[in-house]
C-alpha cells in the first residue's frame, strides 16, 4: 500500500458483500484499508455484509496510523456510517481495527455482528497512540467473544476518552473503553 493520502466530504450508499466462505479481510462501507491516510467528513450508508471476514467495518475495515516512528499522525473525523456490519473478526460499526489511529467526532448508528472482537464503534483498538474521542456508537452489537457497546477489544494501552454507547439500543452492559449511557443520556450529552 502507498501511504498517505486524503478523503474528504464524500459519501457511499452501495451495500458491499462477501458471501458467506468468501474469506479475506478489511471490508469496509467507504474504504477496505486506510493507511497513514486521513478521512474526514465522510459517510457510509450501506450494509457492510462479509461473515467470513476479518477486519470488517461500517466505514474502514482497518485503519492504520502508524509511521515510522510509532506516533500517531492520521484521523478519521467528522465521519459515520448507518449500515449494519456483519463479519467474523474485528468487526466494528465505524472500523474494524484502528492500528495508532485517531477517531474524533464521529459515529456508528448501524447494528453490529461478528464472532469475536465486536464493538458498536470499533471492533479492535490498538497502538499505544491510538484514540477515540468525543465519539459515540448506538446500534444493537452482538458477538461470541470480546463483544462491546463501543469497543470489542483494545491492545498496547490505546485512549479512549468522551466517547459512549447507548446501553438501550446496544444491549451491551460493557466495553473495553468508553462510557455507558442510556438514550436519554446520550441525546442530552452537549459533547457530541
């Protein structure tokens, strides 16, 4: 892949599909994979349906920020997606896995399915300078193992600060990063 590069105010509205045996990995509604490359004001309104596959996401399957010397450079802001996601591994309703990758301002509507490492908003959240703020997820989110209102799993101690599920539309009681709100609280929370 070659680093770098931008998206901005763009939009998909396509559902994109691989059928069930079809194993592959990062799929997702906008982009399969970010790499050291920035979105910002973007959406995705399909379903994401690929229940074979690893890194599967509403809008990114797999993000990575990483440069060279480890420090997180790129982000993914003012974006979401509506769609349902349906994968097998690192499934998330805005990405898949976020590798050293900032989400701000954004969110995932759609309802979520995966076996493991499932999470409204990100599937897996990884790097030491990966972050999520101000950022919200409030689909329904179910799963096997590492199932998650906002985030199924984190790795290597990434942040997750002002960002929150809607306890009532995910039917998770838990997360491995975020606040638990419920619909109320959430609609009255002036941060998002």
């Amino acid at each position: 892949s070659t680093p770098g590069g931008t998206i901005s105010n763009s939009t998909a509205t396509g559902a994109v599909t691989a059928p069930a045996g079809v194993t592959g990995e990062k799929v997702g509604g906008l982009v399969g994979q970010l790499y050291r490359g920035t979105i910002t004001r973007a959406s995705a309104s399909g379903t994401v349906d690929a229940p074979d596959a690893t890194h599967v996401g509403g809008l990114v399957g797999y993000a990575d920020g990483t440069e060279s010397n480890n420090r997180r450079v790129r982000t993914i802001r003012e974006s979401y997606a509506t769609g349902g996601v349906t994968g097998n591994e690192f499934v998330g309703g805005l990405v898949g896995t976020t590798r050293n990758e900032t989400i701000v301002h954004s969110y995932a509507v759609g309802n979520v399915t995966g076996d493991t490492a499932v999470g409204g908003l990100v599937g897996n959240h990884t790097g030491t300078n990966a972050n999520v703020t101000e950022a919200y997820a409030a689909g329904t989110v179910s799963g096997g193992t590492d199932v998650g209102g906002l985030i199924g799993t984190t790795q290597a101690s990434p942040t997750v600060e002002s960002a929150y599920w809607d306890t009532e539309t995910a039917a998770q009681s838990s997360s491995e990063g975020g606040t638990d709100l419920n619909t109320s609280q959430l609609q009255a929370n002036e941060s998002l």
